[in-house]
C-alpha cells in the first residue's frame, strides 16, 4: 500500500457497532484502512487525538433552511456552512424555502447552487418543492439531483411557498412514485390549526394551544393514508407530537415507506419552563410539555423515531418581536444549527445513551435517508468526514459567539455538554480562516 495521506489515532473512535480504539487511514479524502490503534502504518501525517476526545462521524444535517438567495439577512450559505462546520456538521441538506425563489424548479436549483457553490464550507445537497401547479416540474428537479421534495399542509409562513391540499398532495405523491422519489412534509392539519384559538401575545400556554397535537396527527394520518394508495416514500419533518408515534410504527407494519425525524428543541425544551413572552422558543410544530418530551425520547430508543436534524429555521431578531413578546406575530423557527450535537448529547447521555446512539440519529439515518453512501459513517470507502468531540467538557451558550448570522437562540444561556474541537471534511481539518472548499451535492453520487 502506497503512503496515506493521514493516519487518526483515537481510543474511542465511534462506529455502528460501538466505540472500538483505531487508526483511520486517509488518502484522497477517503478512508482506506481501519486498524488497531497502535497499528504500522505509513502515512505523511500521523495523529493522535487527546485522551478526552472522540472520534465521530461528521454529523448530517438534513434540515437547514440558508435562506439564501433572497433572505441572506437571515442567513445564507456563508454563515450557515461556517456554523455547521464549527458544531460538527460536514454535510447540509438545504430546504426549497424560504429562499427567494424558493426551490420548486429547475431554473431556481440552478441559481441556488450558483450562489451556495462559492460560499459553502461544508458539502451542500439541495431539497426541492412541491407546491401547488409545479408537478410537472417534480421530475426535472429529480434528474437534477434535488434528493427529494418538501411540502406544506398549511401555510408555510412565506407566500412563495404555498401549501397543498388533499387532491394536490395525491397529485404530488402519485407524480413522485412513478421515480420512487421522497416526500418530506411538514404535517399540520390546516383545518384544525383554523379551528384552534388563535394565539394570544406574550402567552406561551395560548400559543401552544394554537398549536394542538391534533393538528399533527391528523395530518400524519393522512399522508400515511395517501401513502398506501400511492406507493410514494415519505418522511414527517420535525415530530412533536408524541401522538404520532403509534401511527408511524403501525405504518410501518403495513409496509408503508416511511421515516421520521425530530430536533434538539423537541428533546431539550419543555413548554413548562418556556416564559411568556420568550419567543425565542417559537417553532412549528411548537415545544410540548415534559412528558410529551420524555416519549419523544421513548422513540428514539425504540427506533420509531429514525433521525435527529436541526430543522435551523432563523431569521433576523426583529422578526421575533422580543421587544412585544407576541408569539402570535413573532417568526416561527429556532436557530440552532452550530448547537445540534452538544444539545442532544447533553439529554442522551442524561438517559443513559450512547454517543454510538447520537452518531447513527445525527450522521448515520440522515445520510441513509437522503442516499448519501459514503457519509454517515467511519467506514472503508466512506468521505473522511469527522468530527473531534470532548464530549464531557462543558460550555455555556453565548449568541453572540456563534457563526449564526443573527445572534438570537433559545440555547442562549444554557449550558451544554460536548465540546467540537475540529470538524474534518475529507480528511483535512475546515479552516473558517481559510478559503471554503465545501462540494455541492446530487442526490446518488458517492
């Protein structure tokens, strides 16, 4: 074998079956050799991590809305991928909105991935859209490489991006099984939210009530069932409600393809210690109660729920509305994408998981989902893509210190556990001082 490039010596080095201590060998930006630590090898550069650090597969963030082209005030593919490199993401998957315009065609891909070619210090896939009137656009974006299509069953909070209703989500899903394409969808009935009180200022309990768990289930319920009567794969975004738990798993039973995710937020945050008129917190679907939280973490464990993703929704701080505390006019969405790893690491380890659990929620099943073979993992063949992780240093939150554009986040203040001390793309350490080198990604390549 001809010299590596990099040998990584670690004791704990955090694989699928477990932690094991290794030597990972790197040439090309690959791994090429897996070994015991102390192994002979040759290689131009050969390190040894830190006793207190761990080696972990870069994490995959499959929801991450840059914003970018359109709202860069509110991020954009710079800051984005620069706080994803600094939290130990290596790979993001950009959502279709709340760009201007958003992703629902090919012309808007292809200027989306002009803007994020130059500015990406991670790799960059690309979500496209399904919104009313644009099935004949579903199949372009496939061949174009979106890995899959999101959409809304209510309004999304942009008017660029408007919802479907029931015989528009049936044309969309009937359109993107003939290619065994992906749905991804955020599930609230529209119906029901309608119906629901509306919310009422600085009141955290009337927001919430706004907001009812029987939004999400029925709008689970019925993508399962159109699910059936199509064949089309499909994916909940963001679960909050516990409720809809039973329903994936009996899907699943029944054969439907089907995956879900929820973020930090819904495993940290409990709607009981959210003050009013804090609308730092506000997200769609909102942060429920404690127990609510505690069978979120229930499936996770037994794996209903299949991945952890960010779902980093920011905006600029004067469209929270701090200074009213009006949940009702405040944006939805919480900013969180350089804080994933050590926020869900902080509650897991708290109930007696692993970082091999936080590893396959975070970087294994979000690469599985978006067909991306040779991430997610610290395996022979797979992208050098790591992350370096003191995973018992403690740290608290300081907005104004992260790579976010705008300094505002419900984390501000709190103290978490987990320490990224180097995020490596390909096998060389991310230089936010340097040049970014991130690649943009098509759905299938490896």
């Amino acid at each position: 074998m001809s010299a590596l490039d990099l040998v990584l010596r670690a004791r704990r080095v955090v694989r699928a079956a477990g932690e094991q201590a290794a030597a990972i060998g790197i040439r090309d930006g690959r791994i090429v050799v897996i070994s015991p630590y102390d192994a002979d090898l040759d290689a131009t550069t050969d390190l040894r991590l830190a006793d207190d650090e761990v080696l972990l597969p870069g994490l995959v963030d499959s929801h991450v809305h840059v914003n970018d082209p359109g709202r860069t005030d509110w991020e954009g593919f710079t800051s984005a991928t620069r706080a994803a490199a600094a939290g130990g993401v290596t790979t993001i998957v950009d959502m279709p909105l709340n760009s201007i315009p958003p992703t629902c065609d090919v012309p808007a891909l292809t200027l989306k991935r002009k803007t994020a070619e130059t500015q990406a210090y991670v790799d960059v896939g690309f979500w496209g859209g399904a919104i009313p009137g644009n099935v004949p656009d579903l199949r372009p974006l496939h061949d174009a490489g979106v890995f899959g299509y999101k959409c809304f069953l209510l309004h999304s909070g942009v008017d660029e991006f408007p919802p479907l209703n029931a015989d528009q989500l049936h044309a969309a899903m009937t359109e993107i099984a003939t290619f065994d394409g992906l749905l991804i969808v955020h599930a609230e009935d529209a119906h029901r939210i309608d119906e629901a009180t509306a919310p009422d200022g600085a009141s955290y309990t009337a927001f919430l009530d706004s907001r009812p768990r029987a939004a999400e289930n029925e709008a689970v319920a019925q993508v399962i069932a159109l699910a059936k009567q199509t064949g089309c794969r499909v994916h909940i975004l963001h679960v909050s409600s516990a409720d809809v738990l039973p329903l994936i798993a009996q899907a699943r039973n029944d054969g439907v393809r089907i995956t879900a995710e929820t973020c930090p937020h819904y495993l940290s945050f409990t709607a009981e210690d959210i003050p009013d008129g804090a609308t730092q917190y506000k997200c769609c679907p909102p942060i429920r109660e404690a127990a609510n939280r505690e069978l979120l973490w229930d499936g996770l464990r037994d794996g209903t729920i299949d991945l952890v993703v960010s779902d980093h929704s920011p905006s600029t701080i004067d469209l929270k509305h701090l200074e009213t505390g009006d949940f009702g006019t405040a944006w939805g969405g919480i900013a969180s994408l350089q804080l994933g790893l050590p926020a869900v690491w902080t509650e897991a380890r708290r109930r007696g998981f692993t970082l091999a659990d936080v590893a396959r929620w975070m970087s294994a099943a979000p690469a599985a989902q978006t067909g991306l073979g040779t991430k997610g993992g610290i395996e022979v063949g797979y992208d050098a893509d790591l992350c370096v992780l003191a995973p018992d240093e403690t740290f608290t939150v300081d907005a104004r210190q992260l790579q976010h554009r705008n300094a505002i986040t419900p984390y501000d203040g709190r103290t978490l556990t987990g320490v990224v001390r180097s995020t490596w793309l390909r096998g060389v350490p991310v230089d936010l001082a340097a040049d970014p080198r991130g690649r943009l990604l098509t759905r299938g390549e490896r």
